[in-house]
C-alpha cells in the first residue's frame, strides 16, 4: 500500500508541476502534498484527494466523489478533501483547474487564519497553555513559529519547572499546524529524545 502511495505521490508530482514544488510529508495515516507549506491534496492507500473549495465543490458534488474519510480511535471522520478518480486523471488539464483552485483556497484560508489565530486556537494549545506562553513573552502565532517548539518549551519550563515533553510535542505540532499524535514517528523520536537529556540536564 505504501509503495502505491508513493507512486501516486510520484504521478501528483509530474501532472501538477506547474503549481510549483510539490512536497509531501506523513500526515492523518497518508501523506499531505504542500507547496510553500500550503497543504492542498492528500494520498491516502494510493489515491489522491483534492483539498475541497467554493471553486470544486459544485465539480466534486454533481459526481457523488467520496470525501477522505480517517479512522482515529474506531472513529471514522470525514475530512474536507475529495477523491481524484480515473476520469479526473485523465482530463490533466481539469486536475490542474481543480488542483489551482485548491491550492490558491488554501493559501487564502492560511492567511486569513494567521490573521485572526490566537494562540488557543492552534492544535494541541490550551487557553491554560496559551496564559504560559504570554507570560513567557509569546503572545502570538508569529512568534511561538519565531521561537520554535524547543526554545518555547525551555522558556516555559522556566516558569514552571518539571514540565513534560508532552508540551513539547504539543508545541511542535501547533507550530505544523497538526494534532501532536499527527506528527512524523522521526521528530517525535527525536524530540523525546531531546527533551528528556535536556530535563535531566536541569534538574541536577
């Protein structure tokens, strides 16, 4: 299953190069395909799904296309994408029509987000964690990205010594924009890693 993701990922790569570079990262089981980190498509078991918008959702709609559906705990949740079939993938310039208007949705929204965002607002952040954060002088999305998951979590561990690396994971995936059990098997691995040597560090 994983080598026909791949390959999809791969045939994604060459009939939308015009949108630019096309990058892909684990993500919700699948595989998330970002430009300029905007996620605008999705693989899952080897099928591409286009991120839903006002401009494809008449397209999709009329063709009874199923949505990206993920099973968290037992639970099946219908993501905002839908399914790219053999027909779609024959018309290219159609797929890159709907692939635009995807992309160019998603950027809007990512803007407009970042605008309003609060804090709060981003995956995994509390309003109790969000009052840490503004009493560590990181009062807003820019800047929590500014800092990094690392350099956030030592100045909140400052505030208040003992602090996990659960944090630490749910500041990395606020800053990617995912829940933190969404995050990549590698960077959870290595923040760990990382936090539990740097804790032990400062705790003699």
């Amino acid at each position: 299953m994983k080598n026909r993701s791949y390959a999809r990922i791969h045939q994604s790569k060459e009939y939308l190069a015009p949108l630019g570079d096309i990058n892909y990262r684990s993500l919700f089981g699948g595989y998330s395909l970002t430009v300029e980190n905007v996620v605008f498509a999705m693989v899952s078991e080897g099928e591409l799904y286009l991120r839903a918008c006002e401009q494809s959702e008449v397209y999709f709609v009329a063709r009874a296309s199923e949505s990206l559906v993920y099973n968290k705990r037992g639970r099946a949740i219908a993501l905002n994408y839908y399914h790219v079939d053999e027909g779609l993938w024959r018309d290219r310039q159609k797929l890159l029509q709907l692939s635009t208007d995807a992309l160019f949705s998603a950027r809007r929204e990512k803007s407009r987000l970042k605008a309003q965002q609060r804090l709060k607002d981003l995956p995994n952040l509390t309003h109790s964690l969000e009052m840490m954060l503004w009493e560590v002088g990181i009062a807003d999305v820019r800047t929590l990205h500014a800092y990094g998951a690392k350099r956030s979590w030592i100045k909140l561990r400052h505030l208040k010594k003992g602090l996990g690396v659960q944090v630490l994971l749910a500041l990395a995936g606020a800053i990617c924009g995912v829940h933190e059990a969404a995050l990549p098997a590698a960077t959870r691995r290595e923040l760990v890693e990382w936090g539990h040597l740097y804790a032990q560090r400062h705790t003699r």
